[in-house]
C-alpha cells in the first residue's frame, strides 16, 4: 500500500463518502474526478483497440497483451477509489463506530482480487 500512498497516482481527498437520504454517495474533488475520468477515457480508446484488432484478425498473443495493458489500467483507477475510500470513508464510518464497513471492504477487496 505504500506505494498507492507515495505513488504518482496518489490523489487523496479530504471528504470521501458521506450518507445522504438517498443512500451513500462518494464526493471526490475535481482534480480526482479529472484523473479517473481520463484514465477511463484511455481505457475506453483501448476497448476500442482490442475490438479493431479482434475484427482484423490481429495475432492472438497481440490482443491478448493488450487486454492485459487495459486490465492493468482498469486496476490502477480501481487502487485509487480504494485508497480514497480506506483513508476518508472506512476511518470515517469506523470513527462512528460503523464497524460493519470491515466487512464491506473486505467483500471490495475479494472482488477486486477475482481473475
């Protein structure tokens, strides 16, 4: 995790989560807005990639290393949200003695760690 906190990719925010009456809602300042929103917009252009080269019959080893490079983009944006969200919405709720947030990250985690 030490690198998620000192990594160029670190972009912590002072308020994460907070609980409205339509349930939970995430409030990331503009400048993590902008960075996960231009990595998903270059995740996009290779999803793009991947289907032209499925469509011109591209070698499978090819395609194959560009899924890898897109899986490995979509796990950068995924680290982000999580290091916000442990940082600023898990102390927050565990603060409040919400200790079921455990549980909730623990879940978050096990999805992120499927293949």
């Amino acid at each position: 995790m030490d690198e998620l906190v000192n990594g160029p990719d670190s972009m912590i925010e002072e308020e994460c989560c907070t609980t409205s009456s339509n349930g939970r809602k995430s409030h990331h300042s503009d400048a993590v807005k902008k960075n996960l929103t231009t990595r998903l917009n270059r995740i996009e252009g290779q999803i793009r990639g991947i289907k032209g080269l499925i469509e011109k019959d591209t070698y499978c080893d090819d395609v194959i290393t560009q899924i890898a490079a897109t899986q490995s983009a979509m796990n950068s944006v995924a680290k982000i949200l999580l290091e916000g969200h442990l940082r600023n919405c898990v102390v927050e709720r565990l603060n409040e003695g919400d200790t079921e947030v455990i549980d909730e990250v623990l879940v978050t985690i096990q999805k992120l760690m499927k293949k």
